[in-house]
C-alpha cells in the first residue's frame, strides 16, 4: 500500500471512529426513527394508499372502454318439417363475436359524488400522515429522554449509596472511639442496602429504556447527549391563551381529519339521494359478429352505434331510501365527532399551556428545594456534633436532597415534553420545534 492510499485509509478510520464515538443527538434519533420505525412506516404506506382516493373518484366522471372477443365451435341439428316431408341437417361451424364500447357519463350525480368523496378522503389521508408524523417526533423524545431520566437515577442512586457509605464509615469510626452507638450503623446500614437494590433497578430501567429506543431507531445506541447544565426554558409565540385556541381550532391536525371526515360524510349523502335520480351516459359500440346465430350462418355483421342513454331508476324495494337515512345518520355522527374533538383539542391546549406557563415558577422552587436540602445535609451533620440531631436526622437530609434532585430533573423533560404536547394541540408541531427542543441538549 503506497503512502498516500495509507495516508486516506487512515483519515477515513479516524473520521469513522470520531463519528462512531459522538453521542446520538435528538434530530439525528429522528432521522433515524422516520427511516426504521414500523410504526411510521405504516403509515406511510397508508398515506400512499390514501392519495388514490381521489384518482379513484375522478375515474367515475371519465370515459370508460370495454373490449370483448368470443369464439365458438358450435354443433346444430336444424330440423326442416312441412306436411309433405321432414329432414335434418347437421352443422359444424365456428362463431366469432367482437365488441367494442365507449361509455362517458354526461350526467351522473353518484359520480360526481365519488369524486367529491375521493378528494375528501385524500385530503384526510395526508392530514392523517402528517399526525402520525407528529406522533413520531413525541414518540422519540418520550423514549429519548427515557433514557436520560433513566441514567440520572442511576446515577443518583450510586451518589446516594456512596453517601450513605460515607455516613456509615463515619458511624464505624465515631463508634470505635465510643462516640457512636450501634443503632446508628444499622440505621446507615439499611439505607445503605436499600440504595444498591435502587441501583439494581436503576440499572434494569436503563436496560429497558435503551431497548425502547433501540427498537424505534433500529439500531443500537451507545450513548446520547444528555441536558445541559444550564437549562433554558423555550419562546412561545404569544402569551395569550385565546390566540393559542384560535390557532388550534384552525391548524390542530385531528380538528382538519375531522373536517374532512364531515365532508366524506356529506358526499356519502349525496351518493345515496342520488339514487333517486337518473343517469344519462354518450353511448358508442362497435360490434362484428360472423355466424353468431343459427339463422347468420356464414353471414358476417358489423354495425356501428352512437347514441345516448337514460337510466331511471323507479323501485329498489326501499333500499335507496334506507341508504339515504342511514347516510343522514352518519352525517350527524361525523359533525358530533368535530365537536367533541374540538372540546378535547381546547381542553388538552389549555393544560399544555398551563404546564408550559408555569414551568419556570416550578423550576425555580425545584431549584430552591435542592439548594435548601443541600443546606440541610451540611447543617444537620454540623448538628449532630453538637448532639442536637440525630444520625436518622442525617439520613432523612440525604434522602431529601436526592429526592429533590430527582424531582428537578423530572421537571425538565416533563416541561420539554409538555412543550412539544403544546405544540401538537395547537397544531403547529414541526420538525423546527424539535431542533429547539434539541438545542437544550449538549454534545458529549
């Protein structure tokens, strides 16, 4: 190998192994997710399915060709019988048929509702793409901060077993020079037990939450970027909960199928009260026939026809009307549907708002908790000293403080997630919002 093809091998190993050893970032975990994700992928091709409703609808108002051949080989006995004589003759002859004809419907009220129908339903099945799109970004950020949450337990917990370790090495030594008492050290003892059995099912939660987020990558991950130190809420828009409302009720997703659904109903309507109603069609045929009957042995026939045709309908035995009710009926369902979705699109906007809005107050009491539980520890190991507090005192201190902490790193990804949620019920979730959501994440 010469020196310069060693010299690129060797960059291209480096740039390989610099790429492998970066933490997965959240937009590239969705980049991953839309390419793997099963889920998604369905509906995908649902969404492919659903763009020929409309073809399928505008089929019914264009001209329509049908071809037909047919060849026979017919056997006859013809009996011939007068009063003077009779006779028999027997034929072997083949018969052909040939047809061909062009029907374009002029006025066709079921059709024209097909149509109608079918641009509904495409309409819907792009909206319904576009939410399971939204889905997927909710989707990889619960799992992706899974993860995280997952592995600051367990770091949590390994901080919370080397303190208590410490408390009871400090109950050893203080006992040893007779300062202690054995019920201190079982006391820290038994935190002490109780914070590896945390660690345990720390370490079984990381498992899991990994795996979950492997399986939606389809691939696996070695490690993500985690929340930056210095954690920064999101901008909104506004501050006013009545324009987020008006926004939603004219972008929310669910709200837009809902619609559509309503339209697919009123169209349904119509195909059925069209059954009421006549049907003209242009007719034009071209038909060869040779010896297709007995009587047009060896005679060949061509005939060319153009001319229309009037379809009316009278009696279906009280089907069509049954149609049309149960149409109506449908109708008022998909218009109740729209309101109730209105009502919960309203209501969950206002409690992802609300959640959103006062985060920063929750954030900062959260804050203050873990300061003032860390002045507490400091305080009551100070305390025990001067014989005022207890070793459970210490403990309880401990415990509380890591509680807190735990609790402030929960708040952080419920308010991003509650953002996205926010986001999605006002209807303008994009992939821009999940770059701003990453942002608050940093690169290992």
């Amino acid at each position: 190998m010469t020196l310069w093809r060693q010299a690129v091998y060797l960059a291209v190993m480096g740039a390989l192994c610099i790429h492998q050893a970066q933490a997965l970032d959240l937009v590239e975990a969705y980049t991953l997710a839309r390419a793997n994700d099963p889920t998604f992928k369905a509906a995908y091709q649902a969404y492919q399915a659903g763009k020929e409703y409309k073809t399928l609808g505008r089929a019914n108002l264009l001209p329509m060709v049908t071809a037909s051949y047919s060849r026979f080989r017919n056997h006859a006995d013809i009996e011939y019988q007068n009063s003077l004589f009779s006779r028999t003759e027997k034929r072997e002859y083949a018969s052909e048929s040939a047809a061909v004809q062009l029907r374009q419907p002029l006025i066709n009220f079921d059709a024209y509702a097909r149509y109608k129908q079918g641009v509904a339903q495409t309409s819907m099945s792009e909206q319904e793409f576009a939410i399971r799109d939204q889905e997927l970004i909710l989707r990889v950020f619960n799992r992706y901060a899974a993860v995280l949450y997952a592995k600051d337990m367990l770091s949590l917990s390994e901080r919370k077993k080397a303190a208590y370790e410490e408390q009871m090495q400090a109950n050893l030594y203080m006992y040893k020079h007779g300062e202690g008492t054995k019920t201190d050290i079982l006391e820290s003892q038994a935190r002490y037990d109780l914070a590896e059995a945390d660690i345990v099912e720390a370490r079984d939660n990381v498992s899991d939450a990994q795996a979950a987020l492997d399986q939606i990558l389809g691939r696996t991950t070695e490690s993500i970027d985690p929340l930056l130190d210095n954690f920064t809420l999101l901008p909104l828009q506004t501050d006013d909960l009545a324009e987020w409302e008006a926004i939603a009720l004219q972008n929310n997703i669910e709200l837009s199928i809902q619609r559509y659904a309503v339209e697919v109903a009123q169209q349904e309507l119509k195909r059925s009260q069209a059954g009421h109603l006549p049907k003209l069609d242009a007719v034009a045929s071209w038909n060869n026939n040779t010896s297709d009957t007995t009587n047009t042995y060896n005679q060949e026939s061509t005939i060319r026809s153009v001319g229309l045709q009037v379809t009316v309908p009278i009696f279906s035995g009280g089907a069509t009307s049954a149609r049309v009710r149960q149409s109506q009926a449908n109708l008022y369902k998909a218009k109740e549907q729209f309101d109730e979705t209105a009502n919960k699109v309203t209501l969950e906007l206002q409690q992802q708002f609300n959640l959103v809005s006062n985060a920063k107050r929750k954030l900062k009491a959260y804050r203050t908790a873990v300061n003032s539980a860390e002045m507490l520890v400091h305080a009551t190991k100070k305390s025990i000293k001067g014989g005022t507090r207890t070793n459970v005192d210490v403990l309880n201190a401990e415990s509380q403080l890591f509680e807190a902490k735990a609790d402030l790193l929960l708040a952080r990804y419920n308010y991003l997630q509650s953002y996205l949620n926010f986001k999605k019920a006002a209807g303008t979730l994009v992939f821009d919002d999940l770059e701003h959501v990453a942002s608050r994440f940093r690169s290992q």
